[in-house]
C-alpha cells in the first residue's frame, strides 16, 4: 500500500485551518453551468434515481458521487464534472435517493452503504463505454470504496480506477467526531437537512416518526439510531456503522484506487488514516496530506483548478 503522509498541497495563506479550509469552499465556490441532461432510472425495488449527464461521444465515463446532503449540482459535484468533460470524458453526476430535489417513493432513503444503488447506476450506464471510472465525496467516497471492496457486483467489469476524497472511512469515529462541540456547526447543519427529509417522508409515512421526537436528536449518531439503522435494516446505529464502514472493505479492493484524506479534515477520525498494510489492498494509494479540509481542497489563486480536481485527474489519467 503506497502512503504518501505530506503530498504537497499548499492552501491560501488566510485559510490556516482545517475549518476554514472546509468552509470557504462550501460557502463562497460558485457552481459552474454545465449542460446536464437529467434522466431517472428505475430501482428493482420500486423506486428511482435521478442521474445527470455531460455527454461528448466519449467511451470513457466518469460517474461521481455526492457527500451527506449533497446532490448532484453542488460546486464541488460540478467542478470535478467539468475537469473531466473538460478533458474529453463523458460524466455522470447521480443523486442518492432523495437528493435529487425529488423524495423518493420509498420509506427507505440513502445511507453510506447503499452499494447496491451505486451497482444499479453503474450498470445502467457501462454499455456505451469502454472504461468506467468511478470519484466519490465523503460520505459517496465510503459507499464507492464499499462497493469496490465488495466484489460481487457485475458492474465491476469496466471500471478501471477509482478515487475517494475526504472519506469517513471509520463510519463510528466520523461521526463521533462531527457531533463534538468543536464541530457542533457542522452536525447541527447537516441535522437540519435530515430533518427536514423526515417531515417531507412522514407526509406519505406517517410511521416514520412514531414514538420519536424530531426536537430530542440532536446528533448524528442519534439521527441514525432513529432512523437511518431501523429504516434500512440494521440492529442500531454501531450496527450501522460496523457494517458499512469501508475501512473494513479496503483489503478487497482489486482496482487501482486513490484515497484523499487530509490530515486537518475536522470530520474525520485517527482511524480514517490506516497504517497497516493488512487492512488494504496492494493497488490502493492513501494519500493523506497535512492540509485540505474537508471536501475543500481550494486553489491558491481565482484562476486555478481545486487540487483535489488536479489530482484525481492525474491519478485517472496516469498508468500506474
């Protein structure tokens, strides 16, 4: 397993932490207009998934996933969409089951191990293309990284490479550390959202909040032993983070894959920072620099690219 500790990522001089560092992208990054072209696919289950699409005539596809809340139109979402269209790849953006500015039809929503989703996405789009590859954020980093970890998917086929930035590898240490006072702001971000998903589900499911006080969970680890672990089969919320963590899944990785996790990213726990080569795969990279944040990764000057763009796209492009 390849580490680089201190890969060279030198951010603006006034973002000096891992918070600002994380924040300035997310609230000051302008989104890119980019001529998405959206289709809605068909679950085996009944429900749907909206995917948006840069189509140019390639035989490459590169399909990302989104983080926690996110969707497919977020500025970190299009500005790594562009890189590659940029760069003579067709792109597909997928939303997660109610993300999309669609609920879903099911009680079920999205979680970090709802591989067989991502496999559903996958399929529905390899036949046109040659070569697959597959970039997930954060929470979509841990669900593409399960996925591949798996292998028992037949959409592994054409996938080539893989990259995952900022990922909560340790799903249990993640989100501890999110729901610490420090990070308070983001947990309380993010609950907001959630919450608000619950209310637009309890208008078809009125079950979906029974016997729980929307007002009295005030975590994340709170939200999912409430919801996300019952919802989607898991005995509780360690249950679900046990189960889903792609940390244990790193040692099945069979496809050259890269690893973006900062070193100051203020989501994410010591054991998101794997040391033993046990618990990975001989084409895996980790790549942990000093500096990032978390999802931000901003370039030095208005007119550069993000580095996290660079580097996928160097990592993809390479012939390691």
């Amino acid at each position: 397993m390849p580490v680089s500790k201190e890969f060279p990522y030198h951010p603006r001089r006034f973002l000096f932490n891992g918070h600002l560092q994380t924040l300035f992208p997310a609230l000051f990054r302008k989104n890119i207009p980019l001529p998405f072209e959206r289709e809605r696919i068909n679950t085996t289950d009944g429900d749907f998934l909206d995917l948006d699409w840069l189509r140019q005539g390639s035989q490459e596809l590169v399909i990302i996933s989104h983080g926690l809340e996110g969707n497919s139109r977020r500025p970190y979402m299009s500005g790594m969409a562009e890189v590659f269209f940029s760069n003579g790849y067709d792109v597909l953006n997928w939303n997660f089951r109610g993300c999309s500015g669609s609920m879903n039809q099911k009680l079920v929503f999205y979680h970090s191990g709802a591989t067989e989703d991502l496999e559903r996405v996958v399929v529905h789009a390899q036949h046109s293309y040659r070569s697959l590859f597959l970039i997930g954020f954060s929470l979509g980093g841990n669900l593409t990284l399960k996925y591949l970890g798996e292998n028992r998917w037949p959409g592994h086929q054409k996938i080539k490479k893989a990259v995952a930035i900022s990922v909560p590898l340790d799903l249990a240490g993640s989100c501890d550390r999110i729901d610490q006072p420090v990070n308070k702001m983001y947990a309380l971000h993010f609950l907001r959202s959630l919450k608000q998903k619950i209310r637009q589900k309890q208008l078809r499911f009125p079950e979906i909040t029974h016997g729980i006080n929307l007002r009295q969970i005030r975590t994340l680890r709170a939200f999912d032993e409430a919801f996300t672990a019952p919802l989607h089969g898991f005995e509780d919320a360690a249950d679900y983070y046990k189960k889903c963590s792609s940390l244990q899944f790193l040692s099945g990785i069979c496809h050259p894959t890269l690893v973006l996790n900062a070193r100051n990213d203020p989501f994410l726990s010591a054991t998101c920072y794997p040391k033993s080569e046990k618990e990975t795969a001989d084409g895996l990279r980790m790549e942990f620099p000093l500096k990032g944040g978390h999802v931000g990764f901003g370039p030095r000057t208005v007119n550069e690219r993000y580095w996290s763009e660079i580097r996928a796209l160097e990592f993809i492009q390479s012939g390691n």
